[in-house]
C-alpha cells in the first residue's frame, strides 16, 4: 500500500529547503562542465545523495551517477527522475557571485537547474522513506552530455541505457526549465512534445587559384552558396506544407579566408528538425539530390549526415498523472498545454523504452529577459523548490499507479 503525501506538505519543505536547493544550483553553476567531463559535478552529486540515504553507482554511461533508494521489503519496480549536468560552450556575460569560473563553458541551458532541482526531490522522497510515510522506490539518473555526442554518434542518454539505467524502472519524469514561462508555472503536452534532430556537414570542394585569375580555378565559394540557396526549397517545395519540419544552415566556411584567393573547400553544417520518421528520409534524400550541383559545376562533395534524436513522445497516461498532481499543487491557473516545440533532447531516447513525461518550468526573471543558450542566461531561483516538489509528488503519484493491482 503506498501512502500519498500531501501536495502542500511537499512544497512547504521543498521551501524550507530552498536554500540548500539554491547552492547546490550555485556551486554547480559556478564550476560549469563540457558534456563528458562531468567530474566534479558527478562528485558533488554522488557525495549528496550519499548523505541523503541512497545507494550510488558512479560512472555510468561515462560520468553518469545512478541513485536508487527504496522503502524496506520493496519489491516493486522504480519510478525513475532524470537531470542533465552537462554546460555548454560559451562564456558567461553575467557577473554574478555564482556566475561561471571556467572560461569559455556556461551553464546557459539550465542543467544546473535540473540537477538542484532533482537533488530537492531527492531529499523530500528520501526522508518520506525513511519516516515510513511513503512506501516506493525511486532512481535518480543523472545524466551527462545532453548537449552532445561522442565519437560514436551517442549521447549521455543512449549511454546511460546501454549501462542499464532504466533496469526494472516503470516510468521516467523529467523537467526543463524555461525562462519564457512565469516563474514556478508549470507547462505539459501530450504525445509528441519536442523534435527529431538531424545534423549534417558538406564540404564541398573545388579548385584554388588565385582570386586575379578565377578562371583557372573552380570556385568552392560559388558553388556552396547556390548550394545553401536550393537547400532552402527542400522545405518550401519538398515538404508538405502541413507537416511541421525545419532546416537551417547553421555554419559556412572556408578553407581559406582572403580577399585575393579563390578558395579550394568550403565546409557547410546545418539542422534538421521535424516530427514524423518520414520526414527524415525525405530530407536526407533530398540534401543528397540537391549536392548533385556540386558536380554540375565542376567541384566534389562529400556529405555526412548524422541522425541524432528521435521525436520527443511524452506517454499521455503519465503526462496526466504530472498535469493532476501540479494543478493540485499549484493551480490550474498555474499548469498550462504547450504546443509543440522545435527544440530537441536527448530524454527522447528513454520515451522509446518506458512510459515518460518531460515537463516545463517556468523561470523567468523580471529583470532578466534572456533565452536559452544565451550568454546572459540566468534563472528566478524560487521556482527551484517547485521543480523539487513537483518531481517528488509526481514520483510518489505513479508509484501509487504502478502499485494497482491489474483488473
């Protein structure tokens, strides 16, 4: 029999932990790390759900950390929680206290956020356990290198679930904090939330020469510049017009960059993102028709492309439990239907083996009007506590639900 905490007792000690929730968010925030070098952060987060109770795996999936704690004689399956930890690329513009200590690297996606948020979770659930007031089994999957892939094409997630991180778990919860969304409200969708994301290169490659006599060369430069302009009528022409994909040309260079020199290559990368499997297809053999003009105008291609997510599918059951458990917590006024976004995530791997829900957090900041992946990100700290309470509440709801006896 599991027993069912109180909403309102769960987020009023998630407040009173609030300020444990915020430095650990602050410490991770201020020592950012590279997807899969998440050493430190691992560390910290191994340390503290040691100390709250729970038994800890460390290097899974390569600096990933498994913590899973369970009330005695528990023999169900467990309810998964999921955080990112890794940064991002980018220098901080912010000047804060906390703001990055690493040059170059910057928690400008909010993983810090998620991981603060997760560790809040943990302790309410934690000590709930082992006050006997709920009976359950939980695991945390804190996971690296959402931002990115290895050598082999894998990100922190397929790894994490070749390591056996979703092992006798019955369902996953995640959330995303959101600067766009007021703070501490609470955004959900059914079925498919978030894209499928390709990426591609083509370096397309010609005949240097000097730029005085361009007529003894193959111009690289010319030739991928009509190449970016028919790329474009994939989507206007190609695509129909009713289904919901996008591509753009992310990066161009050159080999080489001077006034006077017709360059020999030029290397293009670019995105896909869309939502039905039939449309990754229709642009890959579409991209390889298109790069035929390279050869129509004398020069080679090569291109290499790289199917790295698929479509983010959140299970309408367990999105339910989640949109129940924040309206009882907060409000419907607080709990709002997003539409879908283009956006991708690497959680989009576990929606494929278990029954998943990726939410929203709302943590917008009235003097910070900032985006995502943007050098000035930064988030409104009160809504921690909710992220932390909505993730426990929600645990302990679909543990009562996987708990049901079948009819």
């Amino acid at each position: 029999m599991v027993t069912r905490l109180k909403s309102p007792t769960l987020l009023e000690r998630a407040k009173e932990l609030q300020n444990g929730i915020v430095s650990y968010r602050r410490r991770i925030h201020a020592n950012p790390e590279l997807s899969f070098c998440e050493h430190e952060t691992a560390k910290l987060i191994a340390d503290a759900m040691r100390k709250f109770g729970y038994s800890v795996q460390e290097g899974v999936g390569g600096t990933g950390v498994l913590a899973s704690l369970a009330s005695p004689g528990w023999t169900g399956q467990y309810i998964g929680i999921r955080a990112d930890m890794d940064a991002l690329p980018m220098s901080e513009a912010n000047s804060d206290d906390y703001s990055s200590r690493n040059g170059g690297v910057m928690h400008a996606c909010g993983h810090d956020a998620h991981v603060a948020c997760s560790l809040g979770a943990a302790k309410l659930l934690a000590d709930a356990i082992l006050r006997g007031d709920a009976e359950l089994g939980v695991r945390f999957l804190f996971q690296p290198a959402e931002e990115t892939v290895n050598a082999d094409g894998k990100s922190g997630a397929s790894l994490m679930i070749e390591a056996g991180a979703l092992a006798n778990i019955s369902h996953l919860i995640a959330l995303h904090v959101f600067p766009g969304i007021p703070c501490g409200n609470i955004g959900v969708r059914d079925e498919f939330l978030l894209a499928a994301c390709d990426s591609f290169t083509i370096k397309v490659k010609g005949k240097g020469c000097h730029g005085a006599q361009p007529e003894a060369g193959v111009d690289s430069i010319v030739i991928a510049t009509q190449l970016v302009q028919a790329l474009q009528t994939i989507v206007s022409r190609k695509k129909p017009a009713n289904d919901v994909a996008v591509m753009t040309i992310g990066g161009i260079r050159s080999s080489t960059f001077a006034p006077n020199i017709v360059a020999e290559e030029v290397e293009l990368t670019g995105t896909v993102r869309y939502f039905k499997p039939e449309m990754q297809r229709l642009f890959q053999t579409e991209i390889e028709t298109i790069c035929g003009l390279v050869e129509t105008m004398g020069g080679s291609f090569k291109l290499d492309y790289n199917h790295e997510t698929p479509a983010l599918w959140n299970d309408p059951s367990v999105t339910a439990v989640v949109r129940q458990v924040a309206e009882k917590m907060l409000g419907t006024g607080s709990v709002f239907e997003l539409g879908q976004q283009l956006g991708a995530d690497d959680f989009s791997f576990y929606t494929a083996n278990v029954p998943c829900c990726y939410f929203i957090l709302g943590v917008s900041r009235e003097d910070r009007a900032t985006e995502l992946h943007n050098p000035n990100f930064d988030i409104n700290e009160d809504a921690l506590p909710v992220g932390a309470a909505l993730l426990a509440e929600t645990a302990l709801a679909l543990s009562a639900v996987a708990s049901k006896p079948e009819i």
